[in-house]
C-alpha cells in the first residue's frame, strides 16, 4: 500500500478481496486474483505485479503482459544498462593514469 491508502481486507475460502477507499494498491504475490472494489462502486481483479488507485486506474508492473506495450519497467532497465555502457566507455577512454605492466616489484614469501 502506498503511504496515506485507505484499504479495507476481507479473506475467506476463495480469496482475497478489498475496499479501496484511497491511495494506492499493489499486489506484490497471489496465487490467485484480488478482487478490489473502487471509491466508484467498480471492482476490479488484479494479478501479482498490478495496481490500482482510488479513482479506478489500474497499473501493470509487467509492460508485455497481455500484449501491453511501453511501461515504465522498460525505461528502468534502460537507464541502468544504458548508465552502465557510458560508464565502460568513459573508463576505457579517460586517461586514468592506470598502468598494466612495467617494473612492479613483487614481495614472495616462498622466493
């Protein structure tokens, strides 16, 4: 839940179901869909990886589920790798000064 959420749990044998009067939802697991019933009177059922807030809009952590496009877990992954080839390049480019090679003397205690 997310800070300053209004949401009210209701278990029995079939599941998990719940009245969301405000904030935010997100259904971390479940082996089988949460029922969550809207500020509005809609309900609707969410799978691990999905949310939804009070004013009745549903999230999908997952961007190619269901033949979803675009999402903001695409464009996380993105920037990490993308941070990561830019900090690869800079480092084999830059003139760090790093020296392989040369004259090092090695101190054995087996010599």
């Amino acid at each position: 839940m997310a800070p300053n959420t209004t949401f009210t749990v209701n278990f029995n044998e079939k599941g998990i179901t719940g009245t969301l009067a405000s904030g935010m939802i997100t259904v971390l697991g479940a082996s089988n869909n949460v029922g969550v019933k809207m500020a509005d009177g809609n309900t609707v059922e969410l799978t691990a990886g999905e949310s939804a807030t009070a004013n009745g809009k549903t999230y999908d952590k997952d961007a190619n589920k269901a033949g979803k496009s675009g999402g903001a877990a695409w464009w996380a992954w993105a920037a990490i790798f993308g941070g990561a080839a830019v900090g690869v390049i800079w480092a084999a480019t830059s003139g760090n000064g790093l020296q392989l090679g040369g004259t090092a003397t090695v101190a054995s205690p087996s010599r």
